[in-house]
C-alpha cells in the first residue's frame, strides 16, 4: 500500500495538532507495512527531501507569497509533484481541506488515483468557510468535493459536510487519536515527584491549558475566569503552556489584574506529558476546534476537564457526567467550572478517571490507525 500525505506544513516546521495527528499516522502505517510519502511546504531552513521515522518527507510545494499568486502557486506546484511521482502512490490522503485537495482530485481523475480528504477544523476557523472565503474558493470547494471519501473527526464535521452538499455515503466518521502509552493517568506520589522536578506549587490543584497563544484558542476568557477565581478565594495556581501572538498581551494582562503570584506562562515545552500528569484540571476555552489534540491529551491523563461547546469537544464530553462543557467567549460559565472541580476534588478525580478509561476505549493511537488501515484498503 502507498500512501502520499499531504500538508501544508509538516514536522519540525510546526507542531500542531493536525501536524501531530499526520506523523503518529504516518509512523504506524510504515509499521504495519505501508509506504508512506509526505508533501509539504519547502520550509526555509530545514532540507527539501529527508527520511524521518522512515516516513519519506517531500518539501517541494513552492509559492508566491503574492496575494493571488499564493494560491495559483501552491496548486500548480502540488499538481507538478503529483504528476511527477504518480507512480509512487495509490492513495492521496490530504490532512485538510485546502488547496492541495482541488489539485489532488484533478490528478486522480487523470492518472485513476484515490484521494481522501480530512476534515481537520469546524465552526469560525472551519476548512470549508475559510476555502468558501478565498478568491477562487467556490470553484476549488466544487472540485474538492468530487474526492472520494471524507473523513470527519465529530458529529459537528459530519453535519458542516452534509450542509456542503457531499454525499453522505462518502463521509466516514473517524475521530482523532492519542497516543496511550505516552499520555496516562499519574499516581499521587508521581505527581509529587513531577511537581519538584517542574517547579510548580506542591500546595493546591494545578490548572492547566495547553495551546497557541492565539485569538482562536481563547487564552483571555480563561484568564478572566481565573481573575473571578481568585477574586472569590478558590485555590490552585494555573499553568498556561504554549507561545504565540498574544503573549505579551497576556503578561500586560496577568500584571494587570495583579495574577502574577497564580499564574505562570511557560511557553512551548518538549515535555507536555510530565505537565499533563502532574496537573488535575485541564481547560479548553478554544472559539473552534475540529477534534482538540490537547484535550484528548488532557483526557488519556486523567485529568478533569474543561471544555467549549464546539468541534469535537461534544462528542468527547457528557456535561457534568464525565466533564464540563461551557459556552465559547464566557468567562463566566469557565468560572462556575473551576469552582465546581475546585472546590469538589473529588468529583474532578472522578471526571479525570471516567475519561481516561473513555480514551484508552475508543481513541488510542492503535484502535484508530486500524480504522483508517481498513478504509485505505477499501480504498
């Protein structure tokens, strides 16, 4: 079986969670067999061809980064590469529904490839408003739309999909995965001794929140939540991992509401599973999401969680049986969710077990790359 990923941008350049999700895929297809390429975006700095994890990584998607030249670029250069080195796959899997997609249809029409387009974000930043919304986008989304199967990461997916006017028979639910054995649940004393190790406060729960400092991801409606958190006396300190635009914005923001004694920004860091065992609340305030790699992090953890009603967060979530679901852009109804976990720690234990059992069920990195080996093979 020969698979070509793409995507925009690829391991090292950036790490986000369509970026990890495409290399944990990847790695365990060329475990199980299968030769795997990545097309990606030439990134200054890093080789245009390399071997990693034994995955074949193409950087060779070259653009003007001219306004409307981008886009006539980026296609003509993916078209370029697929003719190319048509005969080095079978399957197009592209890992979001972008440029690459249209032109990927059009090779497959030619040279009778198959492609598979995943869906990788929904609601304000989804994939199909933001192709709908470019010059040219309508056109691109009709041929997009002739790829031969979909692959939706939630419920919420499925319906933007089905109001795009795609074929039911081609959407196929798959949701995002997380790697089990490197994300789980710590026993007390282990917290402790990760705590000592990170230099976090023994004393009270930790909160945290992983992600991009970013408008999307809403790093201000939780820091007023936590404002209103310490304003009524509740405990804990809160760790906020990541870096991004907004960072110094947040600084001027925690000094400024005098927070600097119970919050701590600790940028982008290599060791995010040690942080996730070591803490005991985890919050989501994202604006959209498709499937959320921190939450399902969080969640395989043990932690309590936290979470906006959007993308998959609701198929992940029973409000108040296994989580908290709060409504985006309300700091007020984070707060009534930190107060709850906080002031309950043994209903937040509760949550953060119920979930970790949830995800070793149905969202392992094993039970999930198995679905997608039996829809590549259907393929």
């Amino acid at each position: 079986m020969k698979i070509l990923m793409v995507i925009s941008q690829f391991h090292p350049a950036i790490v986000g969670g369509t970026e990890k999700q495409a290399l944990s895929l990847s790695r365990t297809l060329v475990d199980s067999g299968a030769e795997v390429r990545v097309l990606t975006q030439r990134t200054q700095g890093l080789p245009a061809n390399e071997l990693i994890s034994g995955i074949k990584v193409d950087r060779e998607i070259r653009t003007l980064r001219f306004g409307f030249l981008y886009g006539i670029t980026y296609i003509l250069s993916s078209l370029f590469y697929f003719v190319r080195n048509r005969r080095r796959y079978d399957i197009i899997h592209c890992h979001h529904l972008y440029l690459c997609a249209a032109a990927a249809v059009i090779t497959a029409g030619l040279f009778s490839k198959k492609v598979a387009v995943k869906i990788a974000c929904t609601g304000e930043y989804s994939d199909i408003r933001c192709m709908r919304n470019m010059r040219g986008g309508p056109l691109l989304l009709w041929i997009a739309k002739k790829a031969d199967i979909f692959f939706a990461i939630s419920d919420e997916t499925v319906k933007e999909l089905l109001e795009t006017g795609i074929n039911e028979n081609k959407i196929i639910k798959i949701p995002n995965f997380v790697d089990t054995a490197v994300f789980m649940p710590a026993a007390d004393e282990v917290k402790k001794e990760l705590k000592i190790r990170l230099n976090l406060p023994l004393n009270g729960p930790i909160v945290i929140s992983c992600g991009r400092l970013v408008r999307q991801k809403g790093p201000e409606f939780l820091l007023q939540a936590w404002h209103m958190a310490k304003m009524e006396g509740l405990p804990g300190h809160l760790i906020m991992l990541g870096d991004g635009i907004l960072k110094k914005e947040l600084e001027e923001k925690i000094k400024a509401l005098g927070l600097s004694e119970s919050v701590t920004l600790r940028g982008d860091r290599q060791d995010v599973p040690d942080f996730l065992r070591a803490a005991d609340i985890f919050v989501l305030a994202s604006l959209a999401e498709g499937m959320s790699n921190a939450l399902l992090e969080a969640m395989s953890s043990g932690l309590a969680c936290i979470a906006t009603k959007i993308g998959g967060n609701t198929d992940l979530i029973r409000h108040n049986a296994d989580g908290i679901l709060v409504s985006p852009a309300s700091p007020e109804e984070i707060h009534a969710g930190l107060k709850t976990l906080l002031l309950n720690p043994m209903r937040a234990r509760g949550f953060g077990e119920s979930m970790a059992l949830k995800i070793k069920q149905h969202y392992s990195l094993d039970r999930v790359t198995s679905e997608y080996l039996k829809l590549y093979e259907r393929l």
